[in-house]
C-alpha cells in the first residue's frame, strides 16, 4: 500500500472494494441449487455452472430445468393460485409488503450477489437495482390493497410464466412477480441463464417470510427450459430478452389462448438539439449507453445530435469518456464492469468490428482493462449512417453510435427509421420542442432531459418491435388481469361463395347496385376483377368485390396518408364521430332493411342499428375523456402516461353482426386516432359496404376507414403480415385466431383475438376496447430552476 | 499560492454566456452521482483528507474577532493537526492553504503568520453584501493589500446580475482587479442570492473576463451557500474559460461545507471535472471554519483506531 505521501503525489482514488466474503460463505454453505417448488428448494438434478464474469470462477452451480421439473411447478404454481387469488386484496398486500421488507434487510446481500454473478457495478446494484426491487414490491403492495376498488370485476389469469433476463436479474425478477400476485397469480418464473442467482437468494427470500407454498415458484436452466414453460399449461407469458426469442414465443404461444406481454429488444434515440445543455446530455450518454456495460434494452444507443453542436457535443463526451474507471464490479468507484458472458463480449466485438468495417470510426475509452473477465472499454462509433450495420442493430454493449441531423423534423425521421420503440431520450431547452418531439418519437418511454429513470408507478414498454404490454403502474398491473370470461357466441355461418353466379341479382328492375371497397375516401373495384355473390337462403342478395392481397396493401397505403387524423382534437375526432351516428339515424330504414334482407327479424335489426348509433355516440363521448394520467413518481419530475393511438389498425369482424360487430370495433379504433384497414362479415359485407356512405358524408378524412370485403381468413392474414400494420383486432373461430397471432411475428404487433360475442350486450363496448386501441406512453420531465 | 500564470482577463465578451443552456435537474443528478460514484478508503482517504487541509482557507469572518482570536486560527493554520496524527500519517510538515480574516485583522495575522509561508486572504469590498460606494469598496481593498494581504476574496454586485448589467459587472470587477494590484483576487459570486444556475453561469465568466484569479461560491452570510451543483457550474465555467483562453482559473467553494465528507465530495468533484491540477491549493480553495476539526477527528481515528473527540484537539 502506497504511503500518504505517495498518495499525496498521485492523488489515485485506489482501491475501495466491497466485501463479498457473506454471498461468498452464502453459496458454499448452499452448495448446489435446485429449483424452488411448492415452497421448499428441490434437490439439484443436472445442473450447470454459474460464473462470475468479472474473474471467470464459477461461484455456483445450479440446476437445468427440464420438462418435468415446469410441469411440477406449474403444478404447485395451479394448486396454490385459486387460494391466493381468494384472500383478500389487504392480505395479499400484507404479503407484498413483507417481500418489500426483507429485500431491504438483505440489500446489501442482494447487491453484492447481483454484482458478482452478473458483473455490474457494485454502484449501480446498490443505488439503483435494489432500491428499486423494493420500490416495486411496495407500490405494488399496493394495488394488491387496491385491486377490488380500482379494478371492479378484473380476475387474475391464473398461473403465469415469466422469463427475464440476465441485464437486471432481480429487478425484472420483481417487474415480473410484484404486479402478477398483486392482481392475484401465481407465478413460475425462469431466471436467465447466466444470472440465476438472486432469484434463488429472492425464493429463499420467500419462503423466509413464509410466503403461501406455490405462489413463487423458481426453475432455472437455459433456453430450452424456458421453451418448455411457454409450453406449459400456463394462463399467461410474461417475457423480457430478445426480440428474437419474443417472435418465437409468439408463435409458440398462437391459438393458445394464452396472454402473452413481451419486453424486447431497443435501439433507442438520444436526441441532442442545439440548444441543449450540452454538458447534462453527455452526462445522459454515461447514464445510458455506460450504464449496466451497455447492456440496457432501453439504452439510448443511437446518439442523434444537432449538427450546429455535434463538434462541441464530441468533444465533451470524449474528454467524459476518458474519465470513466472500468474495472472490478464490487470496486465502490468502478462505473464499468464486466460484460455478463464471454459469448456476450464476443457478440459485441463482433459488431463493432462490423461496424467499424462499414466505415465507422470508433472512439474508444484508454483505459487499461483487467487482464481476465469480460471486459470492453466503453466508446463509441462515428460517421454512423443508416446504411451501416450498427446504425440499427442493438450492439447490447458500451457502444453508442452517432450521428448528426440539421433539423428537429430530420432528428424524427431518424429516431424513428428502426424497427423498434422502446425509449428515446430527448434534450433540449425548449420545452416547447422537448414535447414536440416527444409526441413524435415512436417509443414508449420518452425521457426528457434525462435518460433511464425508472419508477414502479411509471409505465414501461415497447412499441413496435420492441414489444407489447407494460410493467408499473396501472398499465402494468392491467396486463396481469383480465375481464370475466366471454359467452362465446355463435358466429354466423360462413356462406362464402366466390364463384360467379347464374341467377338475378340484386334490384330486379331497379338500377344496378355495386358494392364496392372503400380505400382513401373512394369506392374502388377489386384489384382481382372478381366479385363474390352474397346471399340469403339461396337468394342473391348483391355481389360484393373479392378482396385479395394487393386490395391490403392499396388499403394500408390508403390508411398511411391519413396520418393527419391522430393528431386531430379529440374533440374533432368526437364531432365526426357524433355526425356519423346523425347520418346513420337519418338511415336507420335502410340499414335495417339491409339486415332484414340478410336474415334478421324486424326487431333484431332496429335494435343492430338502433346499438349502432349509441355505439357511435359511446365513443364520440369517450374519444376526448379516454385520458391518460400524470404519475406521483419522483420529487421534481412530471411524469405523463399518454395512450397513443397504434396507426394503422386492422380488423376483422365477426359475422354474426354485420353492421353493428363492424361499428363496434372499428369505431373505438378510429375514437383514439387509428386509422383502420377493416374486413367486414364476409358473408354480409354489404352492411360495411353501404356504411362507407354515411362514412363519406360524415366528415371522416379519407384513409381513415378503410373497407376491403372478401376471403376472411385470408385477408387477416395479409394484414398479419404487414409490417405497416401496427396492431390486429380479430373476431373469429379458433383456428383463425391461432393463425393471426402466429402470422403477426414480422413486425410482432399486438393481436387481439377475441371471439364472437353479443354485441349488443354490455360486452360489446367498453373502455377496455380503447385500452387495446391504444398503447401506453410515458414522458418524463423532471423540472427545477 | 504559487503562480502558474495569473488569468489575465478579456475585454467583455458577453456572446460567451448569453445563451448558456444550463439544466438544473440534471446538474443536480450529476452532482448526487459524483459522490456515489467514488469514494476513497484507507490511506487514500487519509491522504485526500490531509490534500484538504493544504487546500482549506481556514477562515473567520465574525463580529466578535479580535487579534487574539486571529492568533489563535493562525496558529492552527501553522499547525492543523495534532503532532502523534502527523507522524502517524508519516508527514512532517502540514498547513492550511491560508488564513482568510476581515481587513482590520490582516496585520495580525501577517504578525501571527511570519515564516510560515502561509498567505494572509482578506475579504474585501463592503463584504459581505458589497453595498458600498465603489471607491470606498476599491479602498478597502488597497487598505487590505497595504496590510500585507496576498489574496483578496471581493464580492460581487448582485444586483447587476439580477438586472442583467454585464457591463457594469464587469467594470466593477475589473476595477476591484487592478486595486489588487499583485494580490491575487477571488471574485465571490453569492450564488445563493443568483438563485438560477444560468445566473452562476454568466457570472463566473464576466468575473473571469474582468481578471479573477478565482471563483468563489459564497460570502458564507447567504442563506445557502457552497452546494455541488453551483459548484460544478462554476467548474464547468471556468473550463469553458480555460477551453477559450488557455487561463487557468482556481475554484474555492465557501460556507456550510462542515464535515470531511464534504472535502472529499468538492476534491472528488474537482478530480472528476477538471483533473488532478485542481486538486493543489494553487486552484483550488475549500472556504471554511469547522470542516478542519472533523477532518483531524478522522484522521485520528485513522492513525490511533480509535474514534476521537473534539476537546482533545487543538481549537481553531
């Protein structure tokens, strides 16, 4: 050890590790892990090392789930939920609160856990992973409290899988759990791979507090034993990792009837205006691209800085860059630790070395590293056009990219050309603009002034490709709860029939009438030249255009110019919404006569189009009350969670109610802002068709609604497929369901597949259909002079 | 205090810091960052510590001062730490970085202060609200010098700030330079009467341009005084300064800073900020009365194990 006097020269911080000698007596004392199940540890069965990637020794080893080993915890997990889910809110909350409390007598246990199987800073484990693991328990403490007085009616899924990452092993350890046994679930949880540690510490934690047996259940292992849970009788998936791995869950979970919520992948803007404080957005940089090593799904990886400053802003966040001290985890003044695996080091080598061969430059921390454990210096890449492989592949490592813009419209464009939208960080002095482009930014977190805050009452999620659903808040604990079972009703029989027809058709003796598709505000003809025979008992009722797959794509082509319409006032997207239930009252005869013609009785066809109105005048009133919220989270900070409409919609209506199945979806859709490429009854789309009249004359913009009738089935599945199509409502039999959800992995839009209902029953509107017509944002402004 | 260079100002050059976008929330997170994100321990912390004292302008600023109380801070500038602390940390030698007294006790302390090597600061110019008639405040300053001051800490004009008036800022402070004569002056800002930390900005720099020597916090009479978020836009001031110039500037942060984690906190900040140049007594001042006697309580209990209490060591 250098004397005062050397130190005095050299004036080094030196060294300032945390004792890890507790864990470390904690993991030999408990030798091999196995799952926790039923509320006791199991014995281990094959198990498999878990190392410390800071010095490579393994500290652990640790159980590989298999088939048997899911079944028999979601067994436990099946046995204990209908008890867990009868105790009352208050004790449930009594529960969540005892996990709170124990995970703040053991935090500095947990911390140095997390730090050393993980490899993060002991800082950043102890500051900011741990607090807000107790944090999440307690605000969900209470909901569990809350839950029959705000969520009247709501029931719990049942039994949910959950499978996490290895960024914030426990922090998404508690996302998962907190909200999903508040609301009344029981859980079996997978841990990742590589950091499946402080799950056991936290099921040790459980049965500590002598938490019911079954409600928490552990199973670790890799992949496969993940595979094997989605597989498993569970009522939900919760997911958070990759978007890779989030496709293939949402294949596997097609038709399943399962409730899936995916946290994935990100490449998110880091927005720097020219009037920025400069100095505070290079500080944003080191608490984003720099913390956790980067390995942040929500990380603003893509720097994006105004030209007028991007000389300025570089120099800054290079001379910042040299201040960083990479170096042992547990070493108290460490900002950078290890990478979590060897195979995550190698991954981000690689695409560096991509991109630099693409023609970036990459400006690197000289810093010396340790000579073993995974370790990257932190930096990142200039002269980052589009076209270079980085610009928006997620690096998951210290590596930002940047680039420059020259104007605020051009900063959009580029934030938002990438498949994903999880975040974007946003700087500037302006508060007009900082919420300007914060409306723009397709992302579902938007932190202005600021980069990763967290809190448990804000919520959290993706658009886009980067997933669906939230975590915190309201909007988190929501998708861990579901509406009472629906009375599935009968849909109507299918009497598609697209073959030409040798009979009358239609008016016999008045003027020809043609059903046409509506795309832009226009009637179009099929692109196929082909109509259909729509019929009744075997008479020809009219013919109606054959919709195939380029009708889609001219429909959503329509759809995408009437951009204008989600940012028109509530109040004009109301008034247009009033006006249309005006002109259909005014043609409520003829409506009603359509359906007559089709099969129904007097009665059922005024009260369809009598519905339809209401309908219409529901969500005209709803379009400017359905509000979003401002958050108690953090002293100082304004936190705004906005529903947003998705774009462009699709939806497939169910055949049973021609006019009023179609209004009843379609209508909450176009209420929130979303333009809609609809399918109407394909065994009577003429009630759609006529209703694109009435749409014509009621102020609706063109590409607002838009009608393509036809092959059912078939036309979902294009619009499954289309990756301009941000979300699909779908009411139908079983297989169709299944085959949308499996069929909506390209750009992995939310897909909700309902089945046939009556709609003219009280579950045929509701505030719950513009919830799924909307998707949760959350800006945070933290304020102070 | 050796001389690297003193700074020797520009003509006003508002376009510097007219438009200066200074965020406060997020100053105040990097602030609260900065010290969880280092920490010294051991015989690092025993020599930060000891940096500190070589650093502190142990000062008193009261009403009641009298040449004997003067005699006493001085000899605890002479000798800040117990003599078993010093040979316990191995040093020979420690003192304060200077003594700073009101211009009527700066004789005394020169008197007190022979040999030492020690600088005699005086607070200067109507302090510490500075509402004096401009040549009284300018006398006063000349008076200080005259008595054998080799530092003058001025303060500021707020009211120029608050109004807007950089050229009378700056007029003022060059003047109140050019009364220093050879005694380096440390401009003291009163940030905790600016109140937005764009006025802490804008004021630094006009007192850099008008030839300080150093920027100083606080008179230790505002209502809030030396806090880390004036105090890393100030830093951040006299960089952009430096980056301008090439003039290095020093930084002495001043009241309600008691305790020795604070002087690891503004050493950490300097460290981090500027680098190790900040870290010597020749840029960098802590401005303050009590944190010594906390410093010596710790380092006793560093060399002895043992923790320490206040009676056993010499008063200030």
């Amino acid at each position: 050890m250098p004397s005062v006097k050397e130190i005095l020269m050299s004036m080094e911080y030196g060294p300032a590790p945390e004792s890890a000698a507790e864990v470390q007596k904690w993991l030999a004392a408990r030798g091999a892990f196995g799952h926790f199940i039923g509320g006791s540890f199991a014995a281990p069965g094959e198990t498999f090392a878990t190392a410390n990637p800071a010095t490579g020794e393994e500290l652990a080893q640790v159980t590989q789930g298999t088939e048997a080993d899911i079944a028999a915890a979601v067994a436990a997990a099946r046995k204990a939920q209908p008890g867990w889910a009868a105790l009352a809110g208050h004790e449930r909350a009594k529960w969540l609160y005892a996990i709170a409390r124990h995970v703040q007598k053991r935090e500095r246990f947990l911390a140095v856990l997390e730090t050393l199987d993980n490899g993060k800073p002991i800082r950043e484990a102890r500051d900011i992973d741990i607090p807000l693991v107790a944090r999440h328990f307690y605000h969900h403490a209470g909901w569990a409290e809350l839950l029959a007085e705000e969520f009247p009616g709501a029931e719990a899924h049942g039994v949910c899988g959950q499978i996490i990452p290895w960024n914030f092993p426990l922090l998404m350890l508690a996302w998962k759990i907190a909200p999903a046994l508040a609301a009344g679930n029981t859980v079996v949880l997978k841990p990742a791979e590589y950091t499946p540690l402080t799950a056991l510490a936290f099921a040790e934690i459980c049965a500590e507090i002598g938490l019911p047996p079954g409600v928490v259940n552990i199973v670790t292992g890799d992949g496969e034993t993940g595979a094997a849970l989605v597989a498993s009788e569970v009522d939900k998936i919760a997911f958070t990792g990759s978007t890779e791995v989030g496709r293939a869950i949402r294949k596997a979970t097609a038709g399943t009837g399962k409730s899936l919520t995916l946290e994935l992948g990100g490449k998110s803007p880091f927005i720097v205006c020219a009037d920025a404080d400069l100095d505070a957005a290079v500080e944003g940089v080191v608490d984003s691209i720099w913390f956790n090593q980067g390995q942040v799904c929500c990380a603003g990886s893509r720097i994006l800085v105004a030209e007028a400053v991007e000389e300025a802003f570089t120099r800054r966040l290079t001379a910042r860059l040299a201040k960083l001290r990479v170096g042992d985890p547990l070493d108290k003044s460490v900002d950078v630790g290890a990478l979590v695996h060897p195979v995550q080091l190698a991954r981000v080598q690689e695409m560096v070395a991509a991109g630099t061969a693409a023609g970036a430059r990459l400006v690197q921390a000289d810093c010396a590293l340790p000579g073993e454990g995974c370790f990257y210096a932190p930096g990142f890449l200039t002269g980052v056009p589009p076209a270079n492989p980085v610009a928006d592949a997620e690096i998951f490592g210290p590596v930002a990219t940047l680039t420059s813009f020259r104007t605020p419209d051009e900063a959009v464009e580029l934030a938002n050309a990438t498949r994903y939208g999880l975040a974007a960080s946003v700087w500037t002095e302006n508060v007009g603009l900082a919420m300007d482009l914060a409306a723009k930014v397709k992302a579902g977190v938007v932190w202005v002034n600021s980069a990763n805050i967290f809190d448990a009452g804000a919520a959290f999620g993706g658009m886009r490709e980067s997933g669906f659903g939230r975590e915190g808040g309201r909007a988190g604990l929501r998708d861990y709860l579901r509406s009472p079972e629906v009375e599935e009703a009968l849909e109507a029989e299918a009497r598609f029939d697209t073959s030409p027809v040798a009979e009358a058709v239609g008016q016999g003796g008045g003027i020809d009438r043609t059903a046409k598709m509506y795309f832009g505000g226009k009637q179009a003809r099929p692109d196929s030249g082909q109509s259909y025979a729509v019929t009744h008992e075997g008479r020809v009722l009219g013919l109606a255009g054959l919709g195939s797959r380029k009708d889609i794509r001219n429909a959503v082509e329509a759809a995408a110019k009437a951009g204008g319409w989600g940012r028109a006032t509530a109040h004009n997207r109301a008034q247009v919404l009033y006006y249309l239930g005006e002109n259909l009252s005014a043609r409520a005869g003829e409506f009603a006569a359509r359906l007559v013609e089709g099969g129904h009785s007097a009665d059922a066809a005024a009260l369809e189009v009598d519905m339809s109105i209401r309908r219409a005048f529901y969500y005209a009133a709803q379009a400017d009350k359905f509000d979003g919220a401002v958050t108690a989270t953090k002293t100082a900070h304004v936190t705004l969670q906005m529903p947003e409409p998705f774009g462009i919609m699709g939806i497939i209506c169910p055949d049973a109610a021609p006019l009023l199945g179609f209004v009843s979806l379609v209508l909450p859709a176009i209420a929130m802002g979303n333009r809609v490429v609809a399918v109407p009854a394909a065994s009577r789309p003429l009630s759609a068709t006529d209703l694109s009249q009435v749409l014509d004359c009621s102020d609706v913009p063109d590409g607002v609604v838009n009608i393509v009738t036809g092959p059912k089935d078939e036309l979902a599945a294009v619009l499954a497929r289309h990756d301009e199509v941000a979300a699909l409502w779908y009411v139908g039999a079983a297989e169709g369901r299944r085959s949308v959800e499996a069929e909506s992995t390209g750009n992995l839009k939310p897909v909700w597949a309902l089945a046939n209902r009556d709609w003219t029953g009280p579950q045929g509107q509701g505030r719950g259909f513009l919830q799924r017509a909307t998707q949760v944002k959350t800006i945070w402004v933290p304020y102070g002079e | 205090m050796t001389d690297t260079g003193r700074n020797p100002g520009t003509p006003l050059a508002p376009d510097w810091f007219d438009t200066v976008a200074v965020n406060t929330p997020a100053a105040e997170r990097r602030a609260a960052s900065l010290t969880a994100r280092r920490t010294v321990k051991k015989e690092w912390q025993a020599a930060w510590l000891v940096n500190a004292i070589r650093c502190i302008d142990l000062t008193t600023l009261a009403g009641d001062d009298t040449p004997a109380r003067v005699q006493r801070l001085c000899a605890k500038a002479r000798q800040p730490l117990a003599p078993h602390i010093l040979q316990g940390l191995g040093l020979e030698a420690l003192t304060t970085g200077a003594v700073c007294v009101y211009p009527t006790m700066v004789a005394p302390a020169v008197k007190a202060l022979e040999g030492s090597g020690i600088p005699v600061a005086s607070v200067a110019t109507g302090f510490p609200a500075g509402l004096m008639p401009l040549p009284l405040r300018l006398a006063e300053i000349r008076y200080a010098v005259d008595q054998g001051a080799a530092e003058i800490d001025i303060v500021i004009s707020r009211a120029h700030v608050l109004s807007g008036d950089w050229q009378a800022l700056y007029d003022e402070t060059a003047a109140m330079r050019e009364a220093c004569g050879d005694a380096h002056m440390k401009a003291i800002l009163a940030t905790g009467e600016l109140k937005t930390l764009r006025n802490v900005y804008k004021a630094s720099m006009v007192a850099m341009q008008a030839g300080a020597d150093f920027i100083k916090t606080s008179t230790g009479k505002e209502p809030v005084n030396a806090t880390l978020p004036v105090s890393l836009v100030m830093v951040r001031a006299l960089r952009d300064y430096g980056a301008r110039t090439g003039a290095r500037v020093g930084f002495k942060p001043a009241g309600g800073m008691r305790t020795a984690k604070d002087a690891i906190a503004w050493q950490v900040l300097m460290k981090e900020e500027m680098g190790n140049d900040w870290l010597q007594p020749d840029l960098f001042r802590l401005g303050a009365s009590s944190m010594l006697a906390d410093i010596e309580r710790q380092l006793d209990h560093h060399v002895t194990g043992r923790y320490a209490a206040s009676h056993r060591h010499a008063l200030a």
